[in-house]
C-alpha cells in the first residue's frame, strides 16, 4: 500500500536527519511535529 510506503519512508527520513543534522533529537522532533520519544523509537 502507497501509504505504508510513504509512513516507511518518512521514518527513514527522520532517522536520516538526526544523523545528519548535527541537531539534538529534541529539535529535530519539534520540527518535525512528534515527540522525541515517538522519533527515538524508529532508529538507532
């Protein structure tokens, strides 16, 4: 289904972007509008 592949995609991204970032998991949650404890749950 297209939108498991975009939620999955999403995800991915945001994961991605903590990486990337440089910024505190926090920011990155606040920015994207969750939780810092919704987005430490979907990576490493």
């Amino acid at each position: 289904m297209l939108s498991i592949e975009v939620h999955g995609k999403f995800q991915r991204d945001a994961v991605d972007l903590v990486h990337s970032s440089g910024q505190p998991i926090n920011q990155v949650a606040r920015e994207l509008g969750m939780s810092h404890e919704t987005l430490a749950e979907l990576g490493p």
